[in-house]
C-alpha cells in the first residue's frame, strides 16, 4: 500500500476528485460569470436526450472512433510486419514512423492544415498527376475523413512498437514448423502470429478506442466541428458548449456521457475478449 | 492487519476529498482599507501594459487610501472568453476586464458587469457626453445605465495592395474611392482579375473563420441585410436582402474574388503581400511596412448605399467583483479626457474631441491624414458597432453549422431557412 501510495494520492486528487465534481456540475444550472449555481437535477440530461446536435455529434464521435481504431490498427500492424525484420537501416524506418507521435499535435495540426488547404500540397502533387482535388476541410464527405487521416498518422506509430514487440515475441519454431508443413505465409499470419499476438490488439484496441473518442486539437484546429456537424465530435461539443455557450452544467452532463460511452465500449471489449483472445495467464 | 490496513486507507481516501472539497469552496471576506485590483485583458503587447502600468501607478499615488496596487493580467488563453471564465470559474475574479463588442449585450443583460454611470458621471472633468452615443448605446442598458466604456471603437476599412493590383493591370482603387464606382462589385471585380492573373488571394477578412462568420454577415449591411431585427428577437438570415448578400458572397469564392474557404484555418495574412485586398481595421496597419505599397480606404458601397461598421472592445466592472466601488473610481480614470488621449495612441477612442488627426495618427502612425480622415474620423460618428444580440453565445454554432454550405457552393436559400429554424426559438426567448 505504501508503494502506490503516492501514485493513488495524484490519481485521486487529479482524477476521481475532478471527476465526482463534474457529475455534481451536471446535475446543477451553472453559469461561472454570474456565479449562479443551482441545483436542477437530471433537467441536463433531459435536454440531452431532445438535443439533435448532442446526437449527431455523437454519431460524429462514434463514426470517427471506428475509422481510426480501423485505419490505425490496420496500418499499424502492416508497419510492424513490414518492419520486422533484419535489415540494415530498419531501425531508421522504425524511428521515421514513430516520429509523429513525438511531434507536438499543434504544430502536427497546423501543418496538415498548410497540406489540406484547396491550393495546399496534397492538392498541388495531384495537380501534378491531373486531379483536381477536393476542399478536403470545407467539403462534408471528406472533412471527417481527412480529420481521421491526420489522427491516424499522428498516432500509428505507438501502436506500430508496441506491435512490432509482440511480433518479436511470436516464437520463430512455429513459423518454421509451419512452412514445414506447408503453410502459406498469409496462413502463418492468421493461425499463429495473429493468435499469438491478440493480447496486445486488445491492449491497442481498448487505447485506441478510448483515445479515438478524446480527440480535440485536430478539430478545433482544422474543422472547427464543420462543415456542419460532420466534425461536432464530442470533446468539441463540451468545449463549445461550456466556454461559447457558457453552461459548465449542460457541458458537464456531456462529459458525464462521454465516460459513459468510452466506458462502455472499453466493457465490452474487455468482457468479449475470452473469445478470441486465448494467450492470457 | 488487512482489516487495519483497510480503514487506515479508507480514512486517507476521505481525508483527501474533504480537503479537496473545503480548499475548492469559499471566497474571500471582504477587504477593509486599501485594496489590491487586478484587470484581465487579452493583450500582452509591452507597449499597452506600459502605458496601463503607467497611469495605474498615477492612479495609486493619488489614491493610496482606496488602493493600494492594480494589476494588469493578461489572459493568455487563444480564446479571451474561454480563459476569462476559466480562471472565474476558479475563484480567481478580476475587478475589471476588457469585454469584446460581441459579448457586451449579453454581459449587460446577464448582470454580469457593473453599472458604472453614476461614477462616471459624477467624476470632475469626465465629459461622459464627450463619448459618441453610437459607441456608448451597446454598453448601456434602457435605463441609461453604463456598464463599460468602449476603449477601443475601430471601423472596419478596405485595406489595398496597390502593387499587386497594378502588376494585374487594374486601375488605381484609391481613385474610385469616394465616386459612384466605389461599389462591391467593382472591388471584387478587381480582386477576381487580380487573383486570376497573380495566383494571390483576392479579397480576404482576416479574422473570418466558419466559426467567426459575423465577419462577414456584418458586411451584408451594405445590401439592406440584418442578421437579426433591431430588438433582436427575430431572425433576418431568411431575408431576400440576406439571401441576396450571401449568394453574392458564395459566387465571389466560385469566381476567386474571395478565397475558398478551407475549414478553420485563418486567411493569408495581407502583410504577406500575396492579399489584393484585406477588410480589417485599424491594427492592421502596425504589421505593414514599406514592402508593398498599400492603402487605407473606407468600405465600398452595397447596392442599399454605403454603410461603415465599428469593432469595439470595452473595459468594465465585474459584478462578481468584491472591490466594485474601488474599480469603478479606477474606471472613471483611466477613461477620464486626459488618459483616453494616451489610450488613443493603440486604440481609435470613441470621445468626439479626441477624433482628430493628430490624435489617431499616433495609433497609426503608417497612415496618412487623409486616410485617417477619410477612413477614421469621418467614418466613426455614423458608424453602425458590429450587430449584437444578448442571446449570441447560445445560437452562434448553430449558425455557424447551418451556413457551412454557403462557403461551399451549397443552397443559399435552405441554409438562411435552417439557420432561422435552429435559432428562432432562442431569439424569442
């Protein structure tokens, strides 16, 4: 007890204690300039639940988690594959693909904005080849998907390690006893390396999700939750809400199901994983 | 022992949330004798909290029995509304803050800002009458209370790249500047050949984001367009006049005139020298130097006339505040005729007597008497302050989501109806 002692204090100080007062904030009518607080029950979420912005931006949230967990994950194991190996130079690449994730997310923002502007790089190169590309932030079926792009790039990289460890963990002797026997590399892949290796895609899966359903920079940074609401994910939504619109209670009582939905999934993950995910001690 | 282990845990557990609790809870008690006060603002430029400092510490010596220290603070969070009330929310209440134009009415209706007119006017030598009405009215309530006094009263001008627009071969727009040809159109005519012989952006309004689309709502009063009725309680995005002004807007970006917008990102800055033309106001000018010839123009005439626009920021009283009486005599200092003419030299004053040439040429010190007279001072006594409405904080996303479609080539007329269904309700109240 004495060892994580320290470490409980700051989580309780830092984490449980914030987070008991944000669900006393959801149940009151809080406005911080006039400093009028008063208590109104579950009225907050009442509205939530007739709020058609609350909705679509939780499909928002929703459709953003899938593509990144999908796209980061995919992308990130390919790497890990790719990169597993024994070549000279290998360790450049390796560094070259976690780079991003050192970079601050600002800067990374700012950046992708230069490269997605109408008249931005991207563009320019498909100039190149004779492609007139898309406003790719002001037009609504690419915004979000070029918001998840710049998500996926930043973030790979975390996931490709910790792939690229699991990989290396995977023992040699049954990829060789198996192209023995005639396995294709691709049938080596689903049958043993993928099984060996389930522990670290729930890990991955379970961060990515939660992470997926945090994001904000990018969006305030490159959409500002347009165009429409294509963008309006959550945490943008809680910003605006209690900062533009100045209601910290109804702001809170998003934050309230915002846990509840990364806490949900992250459940189901959790409670689902004995059915494939056969390596655990 | 596990058992002893337990409670000894469980205490340690409560201890820490009671100690969260009683540290987060309470204000002060109130102060007696000389009291500290501290000012929020969104300005960390040297030169300001210089001169803010200067005639703070004027202030202190002669009132040392009332107070005994002011502090400037700037806020320095991007959003100035956000991180002021952040830090109110966590405890940490300013007796005075700049309050931007757009969230003045509502402040004022809320009671978040403390009636100052009494002070004010009855402060020897205040001339609360020298203030123009036009500038004062935002701030006030129906009664003729004052609850800030706008420091800062800025018209919107239509600032020109002569070099860009002559390598384009277009005329001199300087020229057209007070002639029936001085027109919208005619601008952006020029802004479209320029941009389409030079690759450089148009037309552009530098703080225009999705996000901060009263900037160019506010424009549309030059085709007899209002965002809202004058009581503000019923919606005018729907308006023939508003639907006209915004599909005129949207086939500007089809044609270049006005650069496509691409998400939240800002526009090209026009001290980059690659912007034909820039609407912004005044501060604009301390960016520019001799790289590029440019000039200071009033905004052009719509097809219902020409109609200038101001941008103010106030300084008020919190009513949060615990030293309102003591803020409120700093105040009426600080904004007295002799400091609004230091204040003059970074921020256009909106006291009649101070609207001269030698006055503003120390706020712009790179523009001409004749552009300061023509786009300033000529400007500021018929000028409208950018609309307003007490409600904007709660349907300002709203109508950002709605008009999405009009910066991208969608249908004007289903995104005004929808933005005046999403926010109709909250404009009746």
């Amino acid at each position: 007890m004495a060892f994580v002692a320290p470490q409980l204090l700051g989580v309780i100080i830092l984490g449980l204690v914030p987070f008991l007062f944000v669900i006393w904030y959801s149940l009151n009518e809080w406005r911080p300039l006039t400093g009028e607080m008063e208590f109104i029950g579950l009225a907050n979420y009442e509205q939530l639940s007739s709020d058609p912005t609350f909705y679509a931006s939780v499909a928002a949230s929703l459709l953003f988690g899938v593509a990144i967990l999908v796209f980061n994950l995919g992308i990130a194991l390919s790497l890990a594959v790719l990169l597993n190996q024994r070549l000279r130079g290998i360790t450049t690449f390796r560094t070259i693909f976690f780079s991003p994730v050192v970079v601050s997310v600002v800067a990374w923002s700012v950046t992708w904005g230069f490269l997605l502007a109408p008249n931005g790089g991207i563009n320019g190169f498909l100039k190149l080849v004779g492609i007139n590309g898309p406003n790719w932030l002001g037009d609504p079926s690419t915004a979000l998907i070029s918001v998840v792009a710049v998500q996926v790039f930043k973030g790979v990289g975390m996931n490709m390690v910790l792939f690229l460890a699991a990989l290396q963990s995977v023992p040699e002797e049954m990829l060789e006893a198996a192209q023995l026997d005639g396995a294709s590399r691709w049938r080596s892949f689903r049958s043993i390396t993928v099984p060996m290796i389930a522990p670290t895609i729930l890990l991955t899966s379970i961060l990515t999700t939660i992470g997926s359903l945090e994001v904000f920079a990018p969006v305030q940074l490159l959409t500002g939750g347009g165009p429409g609401d294509s963008t309006n994910v959550l945490p943008f939504l809680l910003f605006r809400t209690a900062f533009v619109s100045q209601q910290f209670g109804y702001a809170s009582a998003i934050g309230v199901v915002l846990f509840a939905i990364i806490l949900g999934l992250t459940l189901l993950q959790w409670f689902t994983r004995r059915r494939w995910v056969h390596d655990e001690v | 022992m596990r058992a002893l282990r337990t409670k000894v845990a469980v205490f340690a557990l409560t201890g820490v949330i009671a100690a969260s609790l009683t540290a987060c809870s309470g204000g002060n008690a109130a102060q007696s004798g000389p009291v500290d006060l501290t000012m929020a603002l969104w300005s960390s430029n040297e030169a300001h909290l210089a001169l803010l400092n200067q005639i703070g510490d004027a202030y202190v010596a002669e009132h040392g029995d009332e107070v005994s220290s002011i502090t400037f603070e700037p806020v320095t969070n991007p959003d100035y509304i956000a991180g002021l009330t952040t830090q109110i929310a966590g405890g940490d209440v300013p007796d005075l803050a700049w309050i931007p134009e757009a969230s003045g009415p509502e402040f004022v209706k809320e009671g978040i800002l403390y009636d100052v007119s009494t002070v004010l006017e009855s402060a020897d030598g205040y001339e609360v009458d020298d203030i123009l009405p036009a500038a004062l009215t935002p701030w006030q309530d129906d009664d003729g209370s004052i609850f800030g006094y706008p420091f800062s009263n800025s018209p919107f001008a239509l600032y020109v790249n002569n070099d860009l627009v002559a390598a384009a071969g277009q005329p001199d727009v300087a020229a057209l500047s007070g002639t029936p040809d001085y027109t919208w159109q005619t601008v952006t005519d020029i802004a479209a050949a320029t941009n389409a012989a030079t690759g450089a952006a148009g037309l552009n309004i530098p703080t225009f984001t999705p996000t901060n689309w009263s900037t160019v709502t506010m424009l549309g009063t030059a085709w007899g367009a209002e965002p809202w009725s004058e009581d503000g309680t019923s919606c005018g995005f729907d308006s023939p006049e508003m639907v006209d002004y915004l599909t005129w807007y949207q086939d500007q970006i089809t044609r270049g005139a006005i650069p496509a917008v691409a998400g939240n990102a800002a526009p090209a800055a026009f001290a980059s020298g690659d912007v034909a033309f820039s609407i912004a106001q005044l501060s604009q000018s301390g960016s520019l130097d001799d790289t590029f010839d440019w000039t200071f123009l009033p905004l052009p005439s719509g097809p219902e006339g020409y109609h200038p626009i101001v941008g103010q920021a106030a300084v008020s009283v919190l009513e949060r505040s615990e030293n309102k009486d003591q803020a409120a005599g700093f105040l009426a200092y600080l904004t007295n005729p002799d400091n609004a003419a230091l204040l003059a030299q970074f921020f256009p004053p909106p006291r009649e007597s101070l609207l001269n040439v030698e006055t503003l040429s120390q706020a712009a010190p790179k523009l001409s008497p004749e552009e300061i007279q023509a786009a300033i001072i000529d400007v500021v006594p018929v000028a409208d302050v950018k609309a307003q409405n007490p409600a904007l904080s709660q349907f300002t996303d709203k109508v950002r989501a709605a008009l999405d479609p009009v910066w991208s080539g969608g249908d004007v007329v289903e995104a005004t109806t929808t933005v005046c269904e999403q926010i109709s309700p909250i404009l009746e109240g």
